[in-house]
C-alpha cells in the first residue's frame, strides 16, 4: 500500500491501529517533507481541545529540541498532547512535566539511585529473579503468553523491591499502571467516558501506598528519597508521591515492551538471533541497543515553546506545541542506513531510545538496560530455541509502543 499525506492523522486512535508498515510508511513520508506538519488534538473527556500539534519526526529535529529546553519546555506536560488541570497534575506532575531550576532540583536528589554504580549493587537480585522467571517458564512449558510469564515479571519486581513495595502489592501496581499507560485501550478501559475517574484512581491508588511505605521506613529507595537532603533541600509528600509513580509505571511499562519487542525480533529475524548466540557475551549490549531502538517503547513526548524560534527552517511560534516522536527519528535513513531492518551489529547512531539528549534522557536507562541485558542471556542460555508465535498483540495507544500479549513456544 502506498500512504499519501491524506491518509496520515496522528490525533485519530484508528491510525494507530494500522498494520506497522503503513506506520512506518506514513512517518518515512513525513520525515520528507520540508516543513512539520500540524495535526489537531485528539479529543479526550477530561481536557478541552487545543490549537493542535507540530510533529517533530526527524532525528535532528528532536536531537536540537531535547537541548533547548530553554525553548522547547516541559512545564506545561510532556506525556499529554492537552494540556491538564489540576487535578491531573497532582498525581501526575512529576519532574519530567517539569523545567529548570526546580527539574534540576529534583533530579540531583533521586538521581543518586539510578548512577552505574547504583545498578551496579542490583546486578545480583536482577539475575536471581531472571533465573527464576526462566525456571517458571521451562516448568510451564510452551505456549505461554511471554508478556505476562516473563516480560512483566522482571522490572515489576526489581523497581517495587528498590521502592520497598512488598509483593502483596505487585498486582496493584501492575493494574495501576496498566491503566495510566494504557491510551484508553478497551483491555484495560472498557467504559472511555469513565476514563478520567480510572486515571485519578490509579494514581490516588498509587500515591496512599508511598504514604504508607514512607511512614514504615526501612532500607529502600522510599526512605532514601525521603531523607535525601541536597544543599537544603528535600522532595516534599506531593513531589515523592508523583515520582513514585512516575517510577513504578516507567520502570515497569517500558522494559517489559522492550523485553517484548526484543523476543519478537529475534524470532522475525532468525539470522540475528544465531549471530548473537554465535558470541552471546560479545554481541547482546549491541543488542540490547537495537532492540530499544527499533521496540522505542514511548513513542514520543510533548514540548510547548516559550518564545518564536527557528528551527531547521521552521519557525515555531509561542506556545506552540511539539511532539517529538522518537519512534520515527530512530527510523530516519538520515541517520540509520536501511533503519527498518534489524541489526544486533549496527554502529550508526545514537537512537533516541531513551530520549534525546539533555536534561530529561531516561533516568532509568542503566537499569533498563541491565534488565533487558539479563534477562536476554538467561532465555538464549537457558532456552535458545524460544520465539513467538502469531502477532504480537499491540496496546492501542500513539504514547506507548506497547504489546499486551505474545504467545511463545520453545
């Protein structure tokens, strides 16, 4: 099928649910034209329709945009296209819906859990709970549902164990965050109009239980964060409530998709999945970057412009809004040579991952990083011959690049 400019509207779910390679078809012709284009807002229930957004889809674009937050600022949202109310905010807005100096503020206290040599000290409970979830899964046999046997399993477990959140609470946060992340996928929100309230109670739902854990103390990232004293400074209730969700739903989403992602390439990729047990040890870090380059498990963030600037040709005006979609700049034949195919040995780059460059690249990236890693080498250790089968069974959502289900054998 040959996609005209027509036929492309990022505001319409429907797009969304078109086959991969019109998507990839649609953003390769965007990426050519000489100017971004404005789309309209998609409608949603809980926010009033905007004046519409650019769509950055190129690889520099995005590099520049992610360097000026000056310019292109995350004050005002970065993971909704409208802009919020209150409401929203409370439970929501965490520090990367924030601009300097209070970001900077902020980051300089939590980011002293997530440094290599912090990642470094979970190597071991990572590896023991790879090591069991593969244990599980040769127990169970084949014809799992891989999201939901694996994927899942590592990162939940990792980020509530360094947030102290004891495994009575797994499901919950699991749901919770399901929902948060969900684009209003009818899996996980079966009654749209009720969306804004199953927002709010996912969040509130999150937000008590960091109450309750900084209140019990003990040896954890929660304690931490709340004795963390930086030049005078330390995170108030609303500001450790709103990371902690921002961790737990981050932490878990994107590195289980990723996870996801990665099982489904090898298995459309064969040649690559025996290059890479040709030297495991050798090739799985440049795996791990080209399955989060090609998987770009958040498919974009949102800027709005504090003054008129120019841009690559473009002028954008105050307070326009920008998406930065980092699943089409790590497509773009500018940067990647033929980026649609699966290469475990690439050295173009950088991908954008995790991000551009600046100020707001994923905190999490060390540890995601491990975990893919990890988990990687425990399945082609243990099970080489695991693939999956079918399609994969992809979240409806233009935010997350997400799979909900993946059968495997093996």
């Amino acid at each position: 099928m040959t996609v005209s400019l027509a036929d492309i509207d990022l505001s319409d779910i429907t797009f969304w649910e078109r086959p991969m390679a019109e998507r990839e078809e649609a953003f390769a012709l965007l990426r050519a034209q000489p100017a971004p284009i404005l789309f309209p807002e998609p409608p949603v229930a809980y926010a009033a329709p905007g004046p519409g957004f650019y769509a950055l889809v190129r690889h520099a674009d995005i590099v520049e945009a992610s360097r000026r937050p000056d310019v292109f600022s995350s004050g005002r949202g970065t993971t909704s296209i409208q802009d919020l109310g209150a409401d929203f905010g409370e439970y929501f807005g965490s520090m990367i819906n924030m601009d300097d100096p209070r970001h900077a503020r902020l980051r300089r206290i939590v980011s002293r859990a997530f440094t290599p040599k912090m990642i470094k000290q979970f190597e071991a409970d990572v590896q023991v709970e790879a090591t069991r979830i593969v244990d599980d899964l040769i127990a169970k046999g084949s014809g799992c549902d891989f999201v939901t046997e694996v994927a899942v399993k590592l990162p939940l477990k990792i980020i509530c164990d360094m947030m102290g959140v004891g495994s009575e609470h797994y499901q919950m946060v699991l749901d919770a965050s399901n929902i948060i992340l969900s684009g209003g996928d009818p899996e996980f929100i079966a009654d749209i109009s009720r969306a804004a309230e199953l927002l709010l109670g996912a969040g509130q739902r999150l937000q008590d239980l960091v109450v309750s854990l900084a209140a019990e103390g003990g040896d954890n990232l929660i304690t931490s964060l709340t004795s963390a004293n930086i030049d005078g400074e330390k995170l108030t209730a609303q500001e450790l409530g709103s990371f902690f969700i921002l961790l737990v739903v981050a932490g878990n989403e994107t590195t289980r998709n990723a996870i996801s992602h990665g099982l489904h390439l090898f298995t459309e990729n064969p040649g690559q999945r025996a290059l890479l047990l040709e030297d495991l040890e050798g090739r799985l870090p440049g795996a791990v970057e080209e399955i989060v380059r090609l998987a770009s498990p958040v498919a974009w963030m949102r800027r709005s412009l504090t003054q008129d600037h120019e841009m690559n040709g473009h002028l954008y005006r105050e307070g326009d809004k920008v998406l930065l979609y980092y699943w089409a700049a790590n497509r773009d034949e500018a940067v990647f040579s033929d980026p649609y195919r699966f290469d475990i040995q690439r050295v173009e780059g950088p991908h954008l991952g995790f991000g551009g460059p600046g100020p707001h690249f994923c905190l999490g990236a060390h540890l995601a990083r491990r975990e893919i890693t990890v988990m990687f080498r425990e399945l082609f250790t243990r099970i080489p011959e695991i693939r999956s089968v079918g399609e994969p069974d992809r979240l409806r959502s233009s935010f997350i690049n997400g799979i909900k289900h993946l059968n495997c054998d093996f």
